[in-house]
C-alpha cells in the first residue's frame, strides 16, 4: 500500500476539511484531492462519503483502521531502534463513555501518562457506541457495554457500574410528593448526555413504561454537569453510584428509586497485537477498573 494515500485519507478524517489536510500534509488542496482520487481508483470505490460531516464508507473504515495500527506499531518500535534520539509524543486516541471520565478512567491513565511521553486523545462517547471509534480507526482502544470484540482486538471485563436515579430534595418534593410515576415524568425535566442516550431512554422505558417523546430532557455532554443540574434542583437525571456517593451522604443529592437500579458491564476492547506503552495503558485500565468498580 502507498502510505502516503492512507495518510491523506488520515487527515481529512481527523481534521474534517480537505484545506485543513492539505495544510497538516504541507501538500495543496489538489494534490490531497489527487492522493484520494488515486487512493479510491487503487482499490477500485470509494473510501469517503463527501458529506458535512465527512465520512468513510466501509472500505475506507477498514484502510484507515489499518493505518492507524501501523503507526502505533512505528510508534512503538522507534523508541526501541534509536532510543538515544529525541521522540515526539506518542499519539494514543481511546474511545471512553462520559460516565467512567467523570469516575475512575482518569486514575487509570495517570500513571502511564507521568512516565511516557504521550499526546492523549480522548473521544467522548456513549457505552454503546464507542465501538464504532474502533471500527473507524480513530481510536485503538475503547471502554464499551458491548462484550464480543471486533475483528482484530478483544475484550476484557472490567465490572459493574450502578446506576441510580436522583434529584435535589426540593426538586422531588415539587415534582415527585406523590412518588415516581408516569405522570409526574411526564411533567418533570431529566437531564440525557445527547438524543441517542440509549440508557436514559432504556431506563425510563423499562422501570415506567414511557417512550422517550412522552417526556423531555435537557441535553448535556458532561456527566460533571448532570451532578450539578441536579444539585441545583433544575432537573433529574441517571448517574452511577460511584460519582455521587458523597452527594447522597451529605443529603444534596437523594435516591429517587432505590428499588430500581441499573447495573452495567463495561468492557475494555484491545488490539490484538497491542505491546509497549498501549499495553501498559491496557494493563492499568483493566487493574484500575477491577479495583474501584464493583
């Protein structure tokens, strides 16, 4: 393969913008053009959907796949062969849910990141989707409820996440006196990460029987910031445990359902051939996890 074709195609995935890759390239905008032109007449079909945003189709899912994992495989080897030479930073992108960032991902991370040189990309996304950062190519490891792995990597258990349903004191006392029910959801604000916040909807639906258009939720990309909404009596939300335990001992934070929790498997995807600073990363997610997660 001509590498430099997948790195074209590396860059304006990463940057979303033909210009912009060109510039990271220090290439032309036409000669970027070119590269995918001849990377899509090499293979025989298209590698990206030019839509906003700019997509890969399967094919070009599965070369930028490969191409990242031979970078982390040089990324790896060149310290080995010259280990007296100055490195850039290792570039390592994971694919993470909200809830374990705001937990105990980060504890993890901290002791691998004060001993190697790493430039570390975190992508923010539902458990149950961030699978799809693998199968992209733009991350080489993931946090994910799913347990089969992709072609290539494997997963490892990692435990349980509980989850409750709390509120302010004042908030359940203006709208849940009479209890959580489907009427006073109907009329009571919850707070969801984004639209596809599939355990939100999942919970709601299976505890009381509402669809998610029967009742509304602020939108929220922060799992910090559901803790403080909540806190500050604007709304409701699903949170795990682990997150607000001081909160629920302290009385600013109440267990709305006590009787209905949700627990979740996470799951930890690797690649297969993973070795050197990403294994140290894998090793430490997977001991940190088991320690603090029930």
């Amino acid at each position: 393969m001509d590498y430099k074709l997948l790195a074209a195609l590396a860059a304006i995935i990463e940057t979303q913008s033909f210009d912009l890759a060109a510039a990271q390239l220090f290439i032309s905008q036409s000669a970027i053009s070119q590269r995918i032109k001849l990377l899509e007449e090499n293979i025989g079909q298209p590698v990206l959907i030019r839509s906003q945003p700019i997509e890969l189709t399967m094919v070009g899912e599965q070369l930028l796949s490969h191409f990242k994992k031979v970078k982390q495989l040089e990324n790896e080897l060149l310290p080995e062969l010259m280990p007296d030479n100055a490195v850039k930073p290792m570039k390592i992108s994971l694919a993470v849910n909200a809830d374990s960032i705001a937990t105990w991902f980060l504890k993890a991370l901290t002791p691998v990141l004060q001993e190697n040189l790493i430039e570390l990309n975190l992508l923010i996304e539902p458990e149950d989707r961030t699978l799809d950062k693998l199968r992209s190519g733009e991350a080489i490891g993931a946090v994910s409820i799913i347990k089969k792995p992709l072609k290539g990597y494997r997963s490892f258990e990692l435990g349980t996440m509980n989850y409750c349903l709390v509120s302010s004191k004042g908030f359940k006392e203006k709208y849940f006196k009479q209890g959580v029910t489907q009427s006073s959801l109907k009329m009571a604000p919850a707070i969801s990460y984004d639209h596809k916040d599939a355990m939100h909807i999942r919970y709601i639906s299976d505890n009381f029987g509402l669809e998610a258009s029967e009742y509304y939720c602020h939108t929220v990309r922060s799992a910090e910031a559901f803790v403080e909404l909540a806190k500050q009596g604007v709304a409701y939300c699903l949170v795990p445990y682990l997150q607000i335990e001081n909160e629920l001992k302290a009385g600013e934070l109440v267990n709305l359902c006590p009787d209905k929790e949700l627990i979740m498997t996470l799951y930890w995807h690797s690649w297969v051939l993973v070795k050197g600073v990403n294994k140290k990363i894998s090793q430490q997610i997977i001991h940190t996890a088991k320690t603090l997660l029930n």
